[in-house]
C-alpha cells in the first residue's frame, strides 16, 4: 500500500504536485497530513527515514523522498499510469520542464508564494522585473507546448502527465495573484483548474483555515 | 551524435555533473564550452531552443536541458551504461538524493560555491550553523549508502552512478574549503577525487584562468 505525507495543502505546492499527479493517474493511495504548525513536523518526517520536507512517498516501508523521484518511482511501478509522455523525446522534454520547475522559477516561488484561499491581485500588479521575466518564460513555455499538442488535448503534452502536475501550483498562483496571460495560455490555466482533482485539492486548501503567519503578510498590505 | 555544453570548468558544477556521468559511464560526445563571461551565452544557449543555463545536451538536434532530465535520458539511451542503480529500490533512491543536491544544500551552496582551483579553508573554518546543518546531513547520508554498499564499491551505491556524479562538486567543495569529515567519508572524497574524468576536469580547471570577479571575493578576504 502506497502512502502520501502531505504538508497543509493551502501553502505546500509540492505536496500537491505529487498529490495531483497521483489523483490524475487513478494510482490509490492513502494520505496523511503533517501541518507545518506542527512542531513535531521534522521528527515526523525523519522517522520515515526521509529529510525534513514534503512530499514523501511510502511503499510498503519503502520511503521515497522529493517529487522529482517519486514522479519517477510512479513511472517505474505503473507503466500504463501516464505518468510521462509515451513518445521517448516528449517524455524527455517533459522531464526537463519538470526540472525546470524543481531548481526555477526562483523569483517567482518567492514574490508569490502557493496560497490558495488568498486572493492578492496587488501582488500581481507591482511583479518586478525579475518575476515578470520567469512569468514570460512560463508563457513562452507553456505556448510552445501546447502548440505542439494542440490536437490531443488541453495539457502541456496533449494528455495530463507529470509537467502538468509539477505546473500546477504555479497555475494556482498566477489566478492567486491575477497575472494577466495570453488566450491560448488562459485555456491551459483552466484546464488544470478545472481537473477534478484540482478541485478537490482548493476546495479543501480553501476550508483548511490553518494559516501560517509568515505566509499571510500581504493581508496586512492593503490596511 | 551527443554534444554536451557546458560552462567554465572551474565554476560550473551542473556541467560537472553531466559531464562527468557522461565520461564514467563511457558515452561518446563532443564537448563545447560556453563561457560564463561571454555576453553572447544567453543567446547562445538560447539558439539550441533552452533556458540559458548550462549543461545543455543537444542529441541530432534534439535539445534536453537540466541535469536531472539529461541524466534520465541517457538512461533511456544507453540501457546498460550503469547510469541508475540497477535494483529498483536502490534505484529510486539514487534519484531521490540526486533530486535532494538539485534543489537543496541552499546554505551550502551560497557559503561555498564550486571554486576547484581555488583553496579557502578559513571559509570551511567559520561556516554558519546553517552550512553546518547540509554538511552534517550529507555526512549522515552518505555514510548511510556508503554502509549499505561497502561490499560492493567506494561509491553511494556501490559502482559509480549518477548520484556520485551529482555530488562529485560537493566533494570538490569539501576540498576547496578545507571541511573536515569522518574517516568513511574522506574515503568517499578521495573515491571520487581520484576518478580519472574527476582528474581530467580539475587539471583542466585549474589551468582555465579565467576567473570570474563576483566568485574571487574570497580572495580579498585574508588582505
């Protein structure tokens, strides 16, 4: 049996990669929540045999740390699960977006953190130039993707995989922070919105009411 | 053919890494370097169709980006080239620590960057309680693998994999900056320091000379 150590889902956006990604693949699982107010978080985690940060992935006693390796450990345990695109260079290309996004997208990550029950349309507008550069980048991305794919579906390689999972908390910050995009990049923010699971994941982030002080500064912004 | 692209030898440690998996596992390939100095990289890097940061592997036309994702595709390409674990469980571990160096040691990182001809040990002498902390958590986990494979090899997982590969510039590090560890560990640097690719890319390092101002700021620090 497969288990899913997931921190709160409003703020951990790579909790929620490997969460959705596992929701979009049908894979069953049973998932358990570490808060990040917890101050037993770190001794938790460690317990499993695994750094102190979420996701974490247990099989069968097996622990599998950082989303990257368990989208891979996915991949290997059920082949037919869609993690990666089937075509050998697509897969590939999805694999370096999905890099991309672990090490990247630095400016961004921190000018507008995952916070999906806000709603900070401010933050958005006054993006420096630095964000506005990883913003366009996403766009460049994204748009050259779905170009590619344009007849097989709505997500970056025609059908969900693993790069739209690892997409996805950004998806929810760019309607958080109300950054303004393209049409054809529109279509994709809502294809990954609309996604079942995606729902399901905001739904609860939206009623979890777990607030953490650091995250929530911007509400003192407008006062 | 594979041409692999990579910055300059005495700074860039994610084109150490590609490189020297590349190298170990006995994979053909043409090398070109593309100086961090040179006003024309982004453009450079840009023209193969990725993001402007080096390694970049471009395959007959066919661009991967990121070590991580280069580091999967020549899995794919060359089966039998030892490039992950060949045990499944071992396996998603490599992945799982290679993916841990991708986008953590954050303090490490900023502390002590790749330098391999320069030799700083009063920076290993006052490293921060933070630096400490990766320092201690590569101890533990290396001494973990070690321990688990000492029958087998001087490597994490017994022969040389691409989790070596990926911490072969942490263990130049440990050199440049003097950092004192255990007695199974040292084994392990000068494992990976003796490796005739690891060799090969320091002489060539220390030979470079072509220093960039905004990493030698150690240098002013003993005036």
């Amino acid at each position: 049996m497969l288990t899913l150590y997931i921190g709160n889902r409003n703020y951990s956006s790579w909790s929620l990669r490997a969460w959705l990604l596992m929701r979009q693949a049908e894979i069953d699982f049973e998932e358990r929540m570490v808060r990040f107010s917890d101050p037993e978080f770190a001794a938790k985690i460690a317990r499993l045999g695994a750094p102190p940060r979420v996701p974490v992935l247990v099989d069968d006693g097996f622990v599998v740390w950082d989303s990257i390796a368990i989208a891979e450990y996915l991949a290997e345990r059920f082949p037919q699960a869609g993690i990666w695109p089937a075509e050998q260079r697509w897969r590939a290309r999805a694999r370096s977006v999905c890099a991309e996004m672990h090490a990247g997208f630095a400016a961004l990550r921190k000018a507008m953190p995952m916070n999906i029950e806000a709603h900070l349309p401010e933050v958005g507008a006054s993006a420096s130039a630095e964000v506005r550069r990883d913003i366009e980048r996403l766009v460049t991305m994204w748009g050259e993707l779905r170009s590619a794919h344009a007849g097989t579906g709505r997500f970056l390689f025609g059908s969900f995989c693993a790069a739209d999972a690892f997409y996805a908390p950004v998806v929810s910050r760019l309607a958080t922070y109300e950054v303004s995009v393209p049409a054809q990049i529109r279509d994709y923010l809502e294809a990954v919105m609309d996604l079942g699971a995606m729902r399901e994941w905001c739904d609860a982030a939206r009623a979890e009411h777990d607030f953490m002080p650091g995250e929530e500064h911007y509400r003192k912004a407008p006062d």
